[in-house]
C-alpha cells in the first residue's frame, strides 16, 4: 500500500450528516492526521475528484445530487461512505424522511463505520478506497 | 439593469454543510437572497413516536455534530423538568464545565472556518489544531471526540476526577497562551481587516427586528445571552457577556475570540466552586414515564437554543420541538446578503456560524 | 494597522520551522487511545442469557436477539458506541472496548447476503439455555421502562 501510481483526489458531500462525521473529515486535512501525505487532495469539482467519500444517508431532497455528483466523477471511481448514517442509516435509519445508507443510490465500495467515524478510521478507509481504485484502473486498462 | 441568478450550493467548497442559497444579482451586487432548505432534513423530531423517550437523548444529540452536548444535556434538562427529578449537585457542575469546554471546541472550529473561508489556510490549520486539545480532553472524560453520549436523564453518566479537573485546567490554560497567539494574528492582520472589517454590518436595532441570536447579536452590541437568567447555576458565577458594537464581520470574530477566553475563565470559577471528593453520585434514575409539557433554554455556541417538550405518560413523547440558533439567524444573514458584493458572499454566511443539520434536522 | 510589512505570522512560522512536526504519521505511528474511550462492542457468548434487553434498549436498533434460536448478532456498520447496551447487561456478557471499528469493504457481503460488519454468535447446549430462559424471565420482570 505504500506506493501508487497517481495521487487521487477526493470529493466530500454531505447527505443529511449531522456535521459530526464532516468535521471529522475536515480533521483530517489538519495537521495532526494530514490526509495529504497520501496525495490526497480535497477539490470541490466533481470532475477533477477519483474518490467520492459521502457523509450521511440518503434522503428524498439530496437523492438526486448524489446520483448527479457520481454521474459527473470520471472513470474508474470509488464510493467511501464515512460514519453510521452513511453506511446503513445508523440511528436515523428510522426516520420518516431517511431512505437509508449510500448503498441504496451509489455502489459503496468502502465502509467507514463509527458515530462519529474517528480520523484514524477515515483515513484507513481512503486508503482502502486507493487500493480499490488502484484495482479498479487496472482491470480498465 | 440585467438580472442574474447565480446558485449557491448545495455541494460548495466554502461550507461542507449544504446550504443552498439562490443569490439574485445585479452586475456584482446581491439584490436578493432566495434560500432552500430540506437537504440535511431527517426527520427528527417525528422519531419521537418511535424512539422510546429514554434513548431519544441519543436522537437529539445528534441534532448536530458540532453541539451534540448541548443538545444531549438540554433534551435532558426538558426532561427532569417534567419528571421533577433532583439532579445531584456534582452532576450539574460537570455538565457545564462540559458545555463550556463545547463551546470553546465549537468557536475554535469556526474561528478556523472563518480563516479558511477568507483564504487565510495557515490560521485554519492554528486553530484546529488547538481543537484537537479540546477534543483529547473530552475523549479521555467522556469516551467520545464529537458524540459525547454523557447526559442521561437524572444526571450524567462519568466523574472526571479532582485530578483531572485540575489537569484539564491547566491545560486549557496552555491552550489560552497558545490562542493568544493565533488571536494577535486575527486581531493585527491587515490582510484579514480588509476582508472583514465593515463587510456585513448589522445595527443593534435591525439586531433587534430580526431577532438576531448569540455572538451574532453581542456582535451588534445588544445584551443577550441566555446564561444571564441564571439557570443551570450560572447565578453562582461571576458572568458577564462579551459585547462589541461595531456589528460587522469582524465583530463577529472579536466576540468568538473573547468569547474562548471568557469560558476558560468560567471553567476556573466552575471547578472552584463544584462539590469534591471521590464517589459523590451523579445520576438520579427517574421513575416511570413523563407526564406534561416544558420549555427549556440554553445558551449555545451559536445563541439561544428552545426546547419543547410535551409527555403523555406513554414511553413515547408526544411531541419534541427544538428552535435551533441558526434557524433564528437566517433572517438576519439574508438581511446582510442583500446589497453586498458577491464576493463577500461567502464571508458573511460564515459569519453567522450557520449549523444547517441543526436548522433542517 | 495598514502597513503592509507588519508580519503577525512570522514568530509562529518561525517557531514552527524549529519545533518537531504536528503530524501523528498515522498507519506507521499510532496513538493507544485513552481508558474509557469507546470503541467495539465485545460479547461473550458464554454469559448471555438471551434476555433481549440489549436489542429493545439500543437506539440504533443494531442488536438482533434470538431467545429460541439462541443467537445473538449486531450490525457493526449500525451501531453508534452510546455504550447503552452494556450499560444494561446484567450478565456483563457485553463490554465496550477501546479498539476502534473496523473498517469494511464491500467485498465482505456474507453468505446469506448478510451486510459488510454484521457479526453473529449462537449459543451452546440446551441444558445451559434453560436455566438462561428461566433467568430471562425473571429479568425481564425487573427490566426497567415498561
């Protein structure tokens, strides 16, 4: 895992998180975890991103973006979903509004679980979700 | 003059959260701010009828990640009000010395925010990394860096030890030096003057019509804080709010930045005055289920949040309401939105600190 | 205040170039983390009597208990840490350690299209299970709440 072939970049979205888990992403750019070591760099464009890591669940308002979002990503791509709530609804899997975790829209390719999801555990899941793309861009070469 | 439409949000570098604004211009100046909402909505407060009222602190703790123990101690307060049970005294105590440490975690995470959001990426780095010391402190005392998952009904659930308390004093005294520092560069940087200083200015009597809360309205010079009616034992501290009167941008910080100092000062008042010893209790169960309603208020690092609560001696609560800080702003923000530049667009919201999973829950 | 030349920074960038670096290099160098701080959940298949309280206290709705099947399974992907459930155990077959959660792939689905994170554990002989029935019914007169 220590070497990679390109430096992805990762798009952050936030689907009816509580803010818990964002911050915990942002926290990881900071300089006590610096995700960048890795290459990592966080863009706000869809196009320029490899890694959509995603925040929270799905609901009826924000289905569409982030079918949109995922639609925009060039290929190979690869969907981290961060915190309980993204990966399978967590505690607000039994809201009226909540339709469940990312799986429901996005092939999820890398789990992040924790409420909130410690830095340590998303940055372990980035680096899971590099070793996939790193699969992924091999089988489509 | 040809108007123009311009979306902000939902996916927006500047803010992680997404907030969607549609901003009506005019060449470069904002004529109207149009804003959406519904893309962080869960649906929470309905949880209620399927959430017995014994776990639903966990559900409103999670209104927001930022203030989650606010939230779990006001849900909490709502109901032993109801219930009328006796909160031992140590349990109290600890409870604001907690919201105080919050409060210092959530004005870090913004003064950082709020560098980043003026391009000033080295401040944002300072700031958040004095936050992971805040967030080392409640790990070790509560088990949890963001959802803390302390408060229960009748009381809270860990004791810091004298020890720590006093450890944890000291070193929130380290923290206040080293803030200093960081506070100078907000304070003399010319760069950052520019950008703020009479950007987004909001007069003590618009304050007032828009029912403007927290720094946002001390900011503007109008003496508002809940802490004032002193409950939750702010009457047995010394307390004063931090009031500026120039109501711009920078107010806005310089009221943050005082507001850090204020709490570390009100934790060395709060740690003299608690009960000690070893194996004082903390936690009073209730018996049986709530019956009747209540509003509760607490003083968050955004301004005043209101509880309403109303039992119906089921273990399902009829109805939960909170009126989250944020959500009393935005009349505000709209009010500053419209007539400024577009650039300063972005600075202005961050300026109110908008929580949008605590406006939309 | 407008001179351009005033540099508030530059003692902090200074200091900065001389002190040792901020960064915890995280997958080499890792930080045990604190007593108390919550982590996994870690069961005890050996004490459980099966009583369910855990599966009804849990907010998450995370726990699956089966008294006649003698299993007991919680979703890892689910489960918050609020520490409620081991807060309720009377037997202490649950305890909250320190270790964080793992992360988990997709490729982890299980054989009976189980979730990634789902972990399950069934009972022993049927002898043990009831005198556990028998202590189920009388916890759950006890159980709180109702």
């Amino acid at each position: 895992m220590s070497f990679f072939s390109k430096s992805p970049w990762i798009l952050h979205y936030d689907a009816s998180s509580c803010n818990g888990c964002d911050i915990e992403v942002l926290a990881c750019l900071t300089p006590l975890y610096d995700l960048e070591r890795f290459g990592v760099v966080n863009t706000g464009n869809p196009k320029h991103a490899d890694i959509l890591l995603i925040t929270g669940s799905v609901n009826e308002r924000n289905i569409d973006i982030i079918r949109n979002l995922y639609r925009q990503m060039p290929d190979p791509k690869v969907v981290v979903a961060v915190g309980a709530c993204a990966c399978s609804g967590g505690i607000f899997a039994r809201a009226y509004n909540i339709q469940g975790g990312i799986d429901k829209v996005l092939p999820v390719d890398v789990y992040v679980p924790g409420c909130a999801a410690r830095p340590e555990s998303i940055i372990d899941g980035v680096v899971q979700g590099i070793g996939a793309l790193e699969q992924k861009r091999r089988k489509s070469a | 003059m040809k108007r123009t439409i311009v979306p902000f949000g939902p996916q927006h570098p500047v803010l992680a959260e997404p907030l969607v604004l549609d901003l009506v211009l005019e060449d470069e100046k904002v004529i109207d701010a149009i804003p959406t909402i519904g893309y962080i909505h869960r649906g929470l407060e309905a949880m209620v009828d399927r959430v017995e009222y014994t776990e639903m602190g966990f559900v409103v703790e999670r209104i927001c990640g930022i203030c989650s123990f606010m939230h779990g101690m006001g849900y909490c307060l709502a109901l032993e009000s109801i219930m009328s049970v006796e909160v031992p005294d140590r349990a109290r105590w600890l409870r604001i010395i907690w919201a105080e440490i919050s409060r210092i975690q959530s004005h870090l995470l913004w003064l950082g925010l709020g560098a980043d959001a003026f391009g000033f990426e080295n401040l944002f780095m300072h700031c958040w990394r004095m936050r992971e010391e805040i967030l080392d402190i409640f790990e070790k005392t509560t088990g949890g860096r963001i959802i803390h998952s302390v408060n229960r009904i009748g009381g809270v659930k860990r004791d810091i030890s004298d020890s720590e308390l006093i450890a944890i004093v000291a070193r929130l005294d380290g923290l206040g030096k080293a803030f200093e520092a960081t506070a100078r560069v907000f304070a003399n940087d010319p760069s950052i003057r520019h950008r703020m200083s009479g950007v987004g200015v909001l007069s003590m009597a618009d304050a007032r019509a828009v029912d403007a809360v927290g720094p946002m309205a001390r900011a503007s010079g109008v003496r508002m804080d809940t802490r004032l009616a002193g409950q939750n034992l702010y009457d047995q501290i010394e307390f004063e709010p931090v009031l500026e009167t120039a109501g711009d941008c920078l107010a806005r910080v310089v009221v943050r930045m005082r507001e850090v100092r204020q709490s570390i000062d009100l934790i060395h008042q709060m740690v003299d005055k608690m009960p000690k010893g070893e194996g004082l209790p903390l936690e009073n169960k209730p018996r049986g289920n709530p019956s009747g309603e209540t509003f509760t208020r607490l003083e968050q690092p955004r301004g005043e949040v209101v509880y309403y609560v109303k039992a119906n001696g089921t273990k399902y609560l009829e109805r939960f309401r909170a009126r989250t800080p944020t959500f009393a702003n935005i009349p505000a923000m709209i009010k500053l939105v419209k007539g400024c530049d577009l650039a300063d667009v972005p600075n202005i919201i961050l300026t109110i600190d908008p929580c949008i999973s605590c406006t939309e829950r | 205040m407008s001179n351009p030349f005033r540099l508030p920074m530059a003692p902090r960038a200074i200091r900065n170039l001389f002190s040792k670096p901020a960064t915890r290099r995280y997958p080499y160098e890792i930080r045990p983390r604190f007593d108390g701080a919550r982590g996994t959940i870690k069961f005890d298949v050996d004490t459980c009597n099966y009583c369910t309280l855990c599966a009804k206290r849990c907010p998450a709705a995370a726990i699956t208990v089966s008294r006649e099947d003698r299993t007991w399974a919680i979703e890892h992907l689910t489960c918050i840490g609020c520490n409620v459930c081991v807060e309720v155990c009377a037997k202490k077959s649950l305890a909250m350690s320190t270790e964080a959660k793992h992360v988990h792939t997709h490729a982890e689905v299980g054989p009976q299209g189980q979730r990634p994170g789902h972990e399950e554990w069934h009972g022993a002989d049927p002898a043990i299970a009831a005198a556990a029935a028998k202590a189920a019914a009388e916890l759950s007169i006890d159980a709180p709440s109702s």
